[in-house]
C-alpha cells in the first residue's frame, strides 16, 4: 500500500492541518507547534508513537458505536502514512503539493461578540498541586430576556485549561461561595445551584468548552434564554505547568435574532447512589435506564467519570428489542471527556429504552488511580471522589396545540430519580414544578412538602408550596407559609412579592402595601411590583399614587397588556382621554384577546367623538 513515496508536504500536511494544528499551534494548548515541516520532522518518532497507539489525536469514542460530527480519529491508512515517512527519511516533497497553512487568531472565531464578559479578577495557578477545579462567578449584566445561538471563551492563558462548563445561575445562589478561601472563585468538580421558584424550565444544551474547540453555534430557533439577574459560573478544570501562571478569562456571546421555535432537552442516566468502589476492585459497575414517553431526536451525548472510570457505554433498546448504540469508550480518560454531536440526529419512538453502563477500576493497575495504595472511593463532586453519567440532549417530537413534550419527558426522569432514591429533593422539588406548571396544585403541594421532608429548611421549597396553596385558594395557610419563608431569609424576594399578592387577595391592603413597598426598597424596578401598588391604590381611590405606579410599571414592562389596560383606566378616570386611548391601543396591539381594553377603548373612542 506504501509502495509509494510519502512525502510531507503532499500527504502529511492535510492530515497535521485538519487534525493536530488546533491544539498544536503556537500559543496553543499543545505543548509544541506541528504546523511547518520543521515541527513535525523534529517530533516525527513521537507522532508516530502517538498515533499508532491512538493516543493521538485524542478520540474517545470507538468506532461503529454512534456516527459523531467533527471525528478527529484517524484511519489506519493515515496512522501508516507517517510510520512510512520515518522510515523513508521524512521527505519534505514538492513545494507545489503544500497547502496553505491554517492561520491561528487570538480574535473571536466567531467574529466579534455581542456581549463579553469578564472574570471578575484573575486567578493565581499554583506551579504543582495537580487538577484544580475552580468556579467562577460572572454576572450576566442583561437588563432584559435574550436568546443566546452561541458562546466562546477566550483565555489568558489557554495552556492552563483543560476544559470548561458554562452552569447558569439563575437564582444567584453560588454567589455566596464566592471568594470563601481568600481566592476568587471557589473550588469544586460538579456544582449544583439552587431551584428558581415559580419558574421551571428544563436545561436544554451543553455548554462544554475545549481549548482549540471547533465553534459551532446554534441556529436561532434553538438558542437558549438569558434572564436579567442570572449568574455565568464558569466551571474550569486547570492543569499547572510547572510555574505559576495567571489566568484571566473572557465569555464572548452571541445573541439569536429571535427566540426559539425548538427546544431539546438534556437527560441525565446516572447511578451515583450505587458508587461504593472498595480498594483493590477491579471491575466495578453502575448502570441506569430510562424509557422514554415520547418520541424523541437525539443530538448530542455528553459522558462523565473520573480517574477510576474504564469503560463507558450508552444504547437504546427500541420497543421491539433492537438495540442501537449510542457510545463505547473503552478506556475511558477524564482529561479528554468531551460532548459529541450525532453527525445525524438519532431517532428514537416512544417506549425507546436508553441505558447507560460504566465499569470502574481501583486497583494500583489502574495507572490513572489518584489513590496510591488504592482507597474506597464513593460519589462527591471532588476529583478524588467518583461520578458516573451519561447526559443526553434531546429533541422531543412536538404536538402541535398539546403539551409541552418535555414535560412528560421531565416527569419520567424526575419519576425514574426517585424510585432510585425516595428522598432526593430536588427530584420532588422539580416534580412539584411540573404539577404545578399542569395546574394540578394538590398534588404539587404534596412534592413540594416530600421535599421539604429532605431539606426542611429549604426556602424555595416553602415559597413554592405556599404559592400552590395560593393557587389551591387556601389563602390562610399560604400566607403563614409564605411568612415561615421570610423568617427563614428575609431577603428572599419572590417570597415577599408572593406574601403581598396574597394579603391582597384576602384583603388586607395595607399589610400588602407594607410588603410590595419593602420589596421595592430592594428591588426597586420591578414592574410587578409597581403594578401591584397601582392595584391596591386604585381599589382605595388613590387615583394620583395609583397612575404614578401604573406610569413606573409601564415603562419597566411595556409590553404587559394588563398594566397598560390599567393605565389606560387611570388616564381616562383623571380625564387624559388622549393618553387613555394611546394606552388601550397599545394594550390590543400586545393582546388583541383583551376584552376590558376594547370595551373602554370604544368608551373613550364615544367620548371622542361627541366631542
């Protein structure tokens, strides 16, 4: 086959291009260039070394068991082409074969960014102390909901990162942690933030980072939402050199031109419950399953270990016993643990049973064992505890006029949690969300109360079974949950707000008063806030006080139908028939369902015209 002269620049060079130069370029991640001939002839015994064991360049996943997108693996005919050029001298070639070479830019791939954030201070990397992971906590700084089709980050010093997790904090409640040991940031593999109350939505992308990451950016109509208030922790794996390094880090993002129309969701198969891995075992094993209740799409995998993992492996078993792999990583290697997209989404019909199956090793064979002698290792976020999960994203068949599918998908997982373990929290908590989202508040307000079972002092917990008791129209009881809520953290605002609602609702207006105001000392541009102060006035014919708040509520949310129908009311009552119509036109054109607004709409309209 290699009977033919193997040069450099005719037969090497395309390969070194598309597969090694994106690490292995100056400044980047690899620890030498391989883009000039000089490179490559200098470590020409080391890549052929490399590649014929498969160690380069990195590609977990074994052939034959799922298609991926951006498959750096090498075939055997090109792992013998440079075994051939060694032996044969490693001939440069004709100048004429030789392709252009890739350019590297420290620039956005993407272009420039619509928004760039930045770590707050930058990190001090000790010279030795092994893996480090380290959060770090970037606000958002949006003042309004935006749908984002693309991320980058952009380091100091890419040599120091292994990789990085974008987590998004949507009740900013790892800010806390921040900065605890005297450093910014705070240490730790897989954090966990705390539920949003009132508000459940299930995580739908990875958002995975690799120095030398082929950017691919969603299409629009699959972005993911950013909320004003909303914390970017960046969850980086540091790797040191050997000298003390300093590591700033920017996330450039890239908004979609409007929101999206499809919205996949990430599906956890885990076991970690089951990780009890005794020094000396060699061939430990956790397994999940889950059947699906929809038909889904699925686009993308995401496996997860740590140092003792060996073998990992996903697959669906179809409804009449076909099995299909998803992946097979038969050493599996934390340090290049990536996410793979399907090159074609995989299709898989309701009653689809998807598996996940890892083996571990901690004997002293294991030569990535972090213990020596080996010790028993269980589950924790640190690198010396264990993990075991394979993330799915996928992509629910919609029903066109029926329900979210994600919901019955989010119910089968949270379902599937808790026949594992009885206790878990946030597998009530969320589950409550559902039921909650479905109207079906009895029975939201029995998980939320199984979850406070498990963390009775949990706040969010309480403002969510308060806020279903309020649904439930148990206004009483609400408003004593809502209030235990506050004594639990005074400052917790969707409690407040939700308290004030409800006093409004059993009448007491002066007590709601009292509590729209204190949440307005704290959050002072809450247009909800305002509106409800508007409300309250309006009912105590404050008329003046109540056309300030509405004026306030509009401007904070102009496209709430409900605060401009009431402005309206308040313009026309103080004789602003002009202003009152501006108001309820505006108000139809947001919701043309808006029956108050039509009705005094034509009333101000009749009024016009006898004039």
């Amino acid at each position: 086959m290699f009977g033919q002269t193997v040069t450099f620049n005719r037969d090497l060079a395309p390969i070194l291009f598309s597969h090694c130069a994106p690490c292995h370029h100056q400044g980047g991640s690899g620890p030498f260039p391989l883009v000039s001939y000089d490179d490559v002839a200098k470590h020409a015994a080391q890549i052929v070394a490399v590649t014929s064991r498969r160690y380069m360049p990195p590609w977990p996943p074994e052939p034959g068991y799922g298609k991926f997108a951006g498959d750096r693996s090498l075939t055997p005919e090109q792992i013998g082409l440079f075994a051939h050029w060694l032996e044969q001298g490693k001939l440069r070639g004709e100048e004429a074969d030789l392709a252009a070479a890739p350019r590297f830019t420290s620039d956005w791939q993407m272009g420039p960014p619509d928004l760039i954030l930045r770590m707050p201070a930058p990190f001090r990397v000790p010279a030795t102390a092994g893996d480090i992971f380290r959060n770090f906590v970037v606000p958002s700084g949006v003042t309004q909901v935006r749908y984002v089709r693309g991320f980058e980050l952009r380091m100091s010093n890419p040599r120091v990162v292994h990789h990085a997790n974008i987590v998004l904090d949507r009740t900013r409640s790892l800010r806390k942690r921040d900065g605890q040991d005297g450093q910014p940031g705070f240490a730790g593999m897989d954090v966990m933030t705390e539920p949003a109350a009132d508000n459940f939505e299930p995580d739908s992308h990875f958002l995975f980072w690799k120095p030398a990451t082929v950017l691919r950016p969603e299409p629009d109509d699959m972005s993911w939402r950013l909320d004003p208030e909303t914390d970017l922790v960046l969850n980086l794996h540091l790797q040191p050199t050997g000298k003390e390094e300093q590591l700033q880090a920017e996330v450039g993002i890239y908004f979609a031109a409007h929101p999206p129309t499809h919205f996949p969701m990430l599906v956890q198969l885990e076991n970690d419950g089951a990780l009890h891995i005794r020094p000396g075992t060699k061939d430990f094993v956790v397994s999940d399953e889950l059947t699906l209740p929809v038909d889904v799409q699925v686009l993308a995998i995401y496996p997860h270990a740590h140092y003792l993992g060996k073998l990992v492996e996903a697959w669906a078993t179809l409804p009449g016993g076909t099995r299909r792999w998803l992946i097979r990583i038969t050493d599996w290697d934390i340090n290049w643990q990536a996410t793979y997209d399907y090159a074609t989404p995989i299709e898989l019909p309701k009653g689809t049973k998807v598996s996940m199956r890892i083996r571990y090793d901690n004997t002293a064979e294991n030569p990535r064992n972090p213990n020596h002698p080996p010790k028993l290792v269980v589950a924790g976020n640190r690198s010396e505890d264990e993990m075991g999960h394979v993330w799915l994203q996928l992509l629910p068949k919609e029903n066109p006029g029926g329900e979210d599918p994600r919901l019955a998908l989010q119910e089968a997982v949270m379902r599937r949690r808790l026949e594992k373990y009885p206790a878990d929290f946030l597998a009530h908590y969320n589950l409550g969300a559902l039921l909650q989202m479905r109207g079906n508040y009895d029975e939201a307000a029995n998980a939320y109360r199984a979850a406070l079972k498990a963390e009775p002092k949990s706040v969010a917990a309480h403002n969510s079974l308060a806020t279903a008791l309020l649904l439930q129209e148990e206004v009483t009881v609400a408003i004593a949950e809502f209030r235990l809520t506050l004594e639990l953290d005074e400052h917790y605002l969707n409690a407040r707000y939700n308290l004030a609602r409800a006093l409004a609702v059993s009448g007491d207006l002066s007590g709601a008063r009292q509590e729209y105001v204190r949440f307005l000392q704290e959050k002072p541009d809450d247009a909800g806030a305002h509106a409800g102060l508007g409300t309250i006035d309006f009912k105590q014919s404050n008329y003046a006080d109540a056309l300030l708040h509405f004026r306030e509520a509009v401007r904070l949310d102009p496209q709430n139908a409900d605060a401009q129908t009431n402005l309206g009311t308040l313009l026309a009552i103080k004789g602003d028939l002009h202003g009152a119509r501006d108001a309820f036109e505006s108000a139809l054109r947001l919701n043309p369902e808006n029956q108050a607004a039509r009705a005094n709409l034509e009333r101000v309209n009749a009024q016009l015209g006898g004039r």
